[in-house]
C-alpha cells in the first residue's frame, strides 16, 4: 500500500509540474514547488502534496521564476548549439569535436535546474544567491553532481522510450535527486539550521503517532 500510494502521488506531482510548467516562464517556480513537494510529501511522507506545491510556487514564484529565466535561457542557447554542432559534426567539419564539449555543457545545464530548484525551495536566498550558489554546490560536488547528472538523463531516456512515463518520471527525478542533493546541503548548512530542522521533523512524527493513537 506504501508503494502504491508513493506511485499514486508521483503521478499527481508529475501532473501539477507538467499543468504549471505550460506558460514557460512558470517552470521555475513549477520546479521549485515539485522539488519541495517530492522531498517533504513523497520522500519524507509528511502528507499534504497540494499544500506543500502550492505553498511553495506561492511563496519562491518570484525568484524562482526570475532565476529560471537565466536557467532556460542557457538550456536553450545550449541545446540549439547542440543541434547546430551535430550538423557541423556531420559534415566532416573539424569544428564538429566542440559539440561533445557543448553536449556536456548541455547536460549539466539541466543538472543546473534541479539544483537551483532544490535551493530555492530549501532556502530563503535572493535570485542572485539561488544561480550562484547552486552552481557552486555542484563544483564543489562532482560525485553527486554526477550521480544527479545520471538520474536526470536516465528519465529522460525512459520518457523518450515511453512517452506515457512522463506522468510520472518527473516527480521520481525530483524525489531520487533529493538524496544526493540533500546531503549536499546538509554539509553546508549551519548547525542550527540542521537542529531546527530535525526538531521540525520530529515534531512532525510526534503529531502523526498522536494521530494515529
């Protein structure tokens, strides 16, 4: 039944990210409150996946949707350099070999994405702090960097296999790619910030036995 309702609530995720991801310039705040949803209601089973979403494109859909536009702006310059370089490459045109080099760029572009959606919805920093820092959490961290990396274009090949899959790949890529990124946090983070958080989530299982009693 665990894993039932987890699918259940990957699917519905999926959903809300794709309806409100549709006017484009949403999709960062989309991606913030899926990201946050998957880590507090999916990952963490706090309940609520409506109120964690919505909550969250609320109160981040400023900066979120203005760090976004920086983001999709370099996914989109990237990916037509990708497509141009394939032509070149194609060719036999010697300046064909950058489009590996912008290929990689592409990729982590997107790795880019999560993670300034992750940071976003975890923490209170200005546009300018969410692309700066996140940028420096993955050079700081090419391991995890690299295995969010794999998980990303791991569902975006599954997708690509069956397209009926992105209702519900989305969510599980915000949710898997919440481990590794969490523990980036987590090294990071000031000691206070970390107590005030695990006395937040033990609060939570405190009210959830009451309940249950």
């Amino acid at each position: 039944m665990g894993a039932l309702t987890a699918i259940g609530d990957c699917i519905c995720l999926s959903v809300l990210w794709i309806v409100f991801s549709l006017p484009v310039v949403t999709a960062g705040a989309s991606a913030t409150a899926a990201y946050y949803a998957a880590y507090r209601s999916i990952r963490r089973k706090e309940g609520g996946l409506w109120r964690f979403f919505w909550g969250s494109f609320q109160e981040n859909f400023k900066r979120s949707t203005l760090a976004s536009i920086v983001v999709i702006a370099v996914i989109a310059l990237l990916t037509v350099d990708v497509f141009v370089l394939r032509g070149i490459r194609a060719a036999g045109n010697a300046f064909g070999v950058l489009f590996y080099v912008v290929l990689v760029l592409w990729a982590l572009s997107l790795a880019w994405a999560v993670y300034a959606a992750a940071y976003a919805a975890r923490f209170n920093g200005s546009v300018k702090e969410i692309l700066k820092f996140s940028l420096m959490l993955m050079e700081l961290h090419p391991i995890k960097l690299l295995t969010v990396l794999i998980i990303i274009l791991a569902g975006m090949a599954m997708t690509l296999l069956v397209p009926l899959m992105l209702l519900i790949l989305p969510a599980t890529v915000f949710v898997l790619s919440s481990f590794p990124i969490d523990q980036v946090f987590r090294l990071h983070m000031r000691p206070e910030d970390l107590e005030r958080e695990l006395r937040k989530y033990e609060k939570f299982n405190d009210e959830e036995k009451e309940e249950d009693t």
